[in-house]
C-alpha cells in the first residue's frame, strides 16, 4: 500500500486565477502552482518510493505574443491555468528516465478515469460488470501503476480539474480540436522546461476523445523540435466520420455500421444472444469482420436498389451474427445506431447495455424510446472515481481544499470540431480527421511508434475502427511495421476489468521499454 503522503512543498501561486482590468478588458491572471509530497507503490512485489507534484501551469490561446502591450488588440489575451498531478521515481537519475503525459477524452472529461482506474499509484475499486454500491469506495494500492517504467504526468483539459479559463474569447481559444492541441502542446513544453526532461524519453496516452489529442500532438512537437519516442492509444477515434450515429441524419454514410458489426457481435456473444451461438470469440469475429467489409458493405453501397430478396438475407445473418430480430434489422434500412442497439438488444428483459462497456447492463429507462437514455457502465462507476479522487487529492496530495474539481465540463456539443490538417490553407468543414496528422508526424520521426488498444465490448469508439483507421494512414508499407494492435476482453475503459488491465499493463510495460532507447 501506499504510504501516506507528507506534504514536503508549498502552493507557490494561487491555482484559480484573479482578474485584473485592463482597458476595460478582463484579462486572466493565472500563477503556476506546486505542492509536492511523497508516497510509494507496490508493483510486481517491488516498492517504488516516488515523489508526487500537483500543480498547475499557465497556457496561452494561440497567436500569443508575451512581449505586446496591454494596448494590443490584435493579441490573443485568453489564458488557461491546467492542473496535473506528476510522479517521478525517486532514487533514479531523472533526466533520462522515460516520462509519460496521460490524458481522457470527453471532449471536457478530466483525468481521473485513468489516474484512479489503470495507471496511478493508487487505484479505485469497483464492480466488474455491475452497479457498484455508493460510498464507502475502497482505494487500493495499485498493483498496475506505470511507475514501474515511466515516470506519469496526468493532465486535465483546460476548465476541467483545478484547471480555468479566462480572458476575452476564452471558450473559443481552448474548446475545440486544434485549440485543444495547442493548450496541451504548450503544457508539454513548459513542462519539460520546468522539471528538467527534454532529454527523457517522452511518450503520450490517450483515451478516448484523448486519442485524437494524442494523434494530432506528434506532429504539433515535432514543429516545436520535440520527438516523441512512442503514442499508446486506447479505445481510439481518430475519424469522426466512423462514429455509428443517427443513419437517419447522414444518409450515404455506411462506414460507421460496417466497423461497428464486430462489437455488435461480440456483445450479443457475450450475452448469449445468438442464434446457433459459436463457442469461441475470437474466430467467431474474425467471420463478422469479413462479412461487414465484404457482402455486407457492397449492400450497403447499394443502397435502395437492393432487391426484396438481397434485403432479406442481409437482415438474416445480421440476425445471426448481432441477435436483432430481422424484421427489427429491415425496418432499421440494415444500418445499426449504437443507441439502439443498447436499448434492443436485450429488449425483451427490459434491459440497456452499456455504450462505454455493453458487458454492463441496467433498466431501461423507457421502454417506448428509440434509443437509450443513458450509459449503464457511467451510471454504475462514475460516482466512485469522483468520491476516491476527491478524497485522495485533498488528502493525500494536499492539494485543493477550498477548490472544486470539475469532473467534466458541458463542451461537447459546443466544441469546434474544425481541423487545419496538414496541407490545408484553412481548418475544414468537416468531422475531424487527425490521421493526416498522425502520417505526416510519422514520416517526419521514423522511429515513432504506435500502439493501439481496444476493448471487444466497446460501441461507443468501436475497436474494429481503430484497426481499419491505421490501414488507410497514408504512410508507406516500412512505416506500418511501427503500429501494434492489442485487443481486450473489455470495453472503453479496457482497465474496468481486471484480467483485461493485467494485460494491458503487460501490453505498455513492453512497449515502453522496448521503445526507450535506453540500454537495458
């Protein structure tokens, strides 16, 4: 177990920015923060003592300039202050020691899910696939931290955390794909700068919505002459053309439904929903991935000149590979939304998958709805993650007492999903795609490496996506050789399930250590 933190630092500013008036401008006066303590962890029967710093920097909205004047109106004056909690091992030479940055999605989630859930040294505890039981939470020593390889840096997003926004434009300057690439670029440099590590081996881990970050970021660096030695993704979307929304609203695009069959199939498997059901997973979905990108992709091409007849057995072995009824599949035109397969699949005992983990159920909300109403995995774990972090910042860190953490902000449906990819005059109209980025990064850096993790269960960032993804990044054949695939029993939080996070920890542990450059 963790030995209990002693605060060994003071706060060196004030963590929620003041404001001061400026030509009759608000204009941000955010201070960088630290508090620093000590702990240790337990990993592999190993007791790693590590230093913990909590903290936050100050990062500026694009276009910038420190040296204009107060009287510059051109100068973008929007700034945000981002709270991070870091570990560094102790004992060891710092400056070459591999240092890993770690980020969640959302957009407007913080980083708790991975702090508290997979990587830190401490790890909540909650049920594998059920509602787990309100407070008391049990926080445990995490047998799975990182430390073992890497020093951690867990960033939250701007406005999430301890982190605010200020100044004129403030939303607009950091909530949105490329704004959010450069808050977190910026972080990284400062960082690097602040605690002594641009000659560490440097890594990024992103989860989620954080993949697109984590994708986008490489390329951003490498403009900044920073390398990155390696990118692990998990539960990736770096394509938002992929996502299995409402086929009613973006008719003639098919290629969400085709990549996610498989975790359709997996979920009905797992919930022993097919007909004439196969006993093992793994060869059972290499069927589906075959059928979706071949006989079921050139019906969907086809669109309304499908015969009666064609119609009728594409429904028949979507019912044989998902459990929908096909009378269900006709009157869906064959394309399957996330939301409603949630909400039909288990129909009959009025019961919701999850989006996040289908392995997770709960009561439908609605039964006469289309399409669920909620998340059953959110529902069943969010409020352990936010009671374990909050304890364990205030604490144990020392830091926040008099703050509020923000779990998440609402910037979802107000976020600018614009991208400027690279050879682009001009941020395009269009869902995002960083996989441009993700090339040019790539052929920029040889030696980067990338590694892609996804959970079987996962509907919501479909694992099947991230495999078809990486196969049409512009790279040539040699630079292919730099991405592995790891898949899990699990769904978007792969760590939720504890065999799936053993093997996940394994998974990243080999990777960093076979990508540090160092010598062994």
């Amino acid at each position: 177990m963790m030995k209990n933190a002693i605060l060994v630092a003071v706060v060196i500013g004030c963590c929620i920015g003041t404001v001061r008036a400026a030509e009759n401008k608000i204009v941000p006066d955010f201070k960088p923060t630290a508090v620093s303590t000590t702990g240790s962890v337990t990993v592999n029967g190993t007791r790693i003592a590590y230093r913990a710093v909590s903290g936050t920097l100050v990062v500026h909205a694009k276009g910038w300039n420190p040296n204009a004047g107060p009287a510059d109106k051109a100068n973008p004056t929007a700034e945000a202050s981002m709270f991070y909690v870091a570990y560094f091992k102790r004992g060891v030479p710092a400056a070459d020691r591999p240092i890993t940055f770690l980020f969640n999605g959302g957009p407007g989630s913080s980083t708790i899910w991975l702090h508290m859930g997979a990587f830190g040294p401490v790890r909540v505890l909650t049920a594998d696939h059920t509602h787990t039981p309100a407070a008391p939470y049990q926080v445990v020593n995490n047998d799975y931290s990182l430390l073992s390889v890497s020093d951690l840096v867990f960033v939250d997003a701007p406005g999430t955390g301890f982190g605010r926004i200020a100044g004129p434009n403030a939303a607009q300057s950091f909530y949105g794909v490329d704004q959010d690439i450069h808050a977190f670029a910026m972080f990284i440099r400062q960082f690097l700068s602040r605690y002594n590590r641009w000659n560490s081996p440097k890594y990024l881990l992103g989860e989620s919505y954080g993949t697109m970050r984590a994708a986008g970021l490489p390329l951003a660096l490498e403009r900044e002459s920073i390398d990155l030695n390696g990118v692990m993704l998990l539960s990736d979307i770096l394509d938002w053309d992929l996502m299995p929304d409402n086929p009613k609203l973006n008719p003639s695009v098919d290629l969400p439904y085709i990549v996610a069959l498989p975790s359709y199939a997996a979920t009905a498997w797992y919930h022993h929903r097919l007909p004439g059901p196969p006993q093992h997973l793994l060869p059972f979905l290499k069927k589906v991935e075959h059928f979706a990108t071949t006989t079921y992709t050139l019906a969907l091409m086809q669109g309304d000149t499908l015969t009666t007849a064609q119609r009728q057995a594409i429904a028949e072995k979507l019912h044989e590979y998902t459990g929908l009824p096909v009378d269900y599949l006709l009157k869906s035109d064959l394309r399957i939304q996330y939301g409603a397969f949630q909400k039909e699949l288990l129909a009959g005992d009025e019961l919701t998958t999850g989006t996040l983990d289908t392995r997770f159920t709960g009561p439908t909300l609605d039964p006469l709805s289309e399409v669920s109403e909620y998340d059953p995995q959110s529902a069943a774990i969010s409020s352990a993650y936010a009671a374990a972090f909050n304890t364990y910042v205030r604490q144990t860190l020392h830091y926040g007492l008099d703050q509020s953490y923000k779990v998440g902000i609402p910037v979802y449906s107000s976020w600018d999903y614009r991208h400027q990819p690279p050879g682009a005059s001009r941020p395009l109209i269009q869902l995002p795609n960083v996989l441009p980025d993700l090339a040019i990064a790539m052929k920029r850096n040889p030696d980067l490496k990338v590694m892609v993790n996804g959970g079987y269960f996962d509907i919501s960032t479909p694992f099947y996506e991230g495999w078809f993804e990486m196969h049409h990044l512009q790279i040539p054949p040699n630079l292919q050789g730099n991405i592995q695939y790891d898949y899990y029993r699990s769904g978007h939080m792969i760590y939720v399930h504890l065999p799936a996070l053993k093997q996940l920890y394994g998974n990243l542990v080999r990777f960093i250590r076979s990508t540090d450059n160092l010598k062994q």
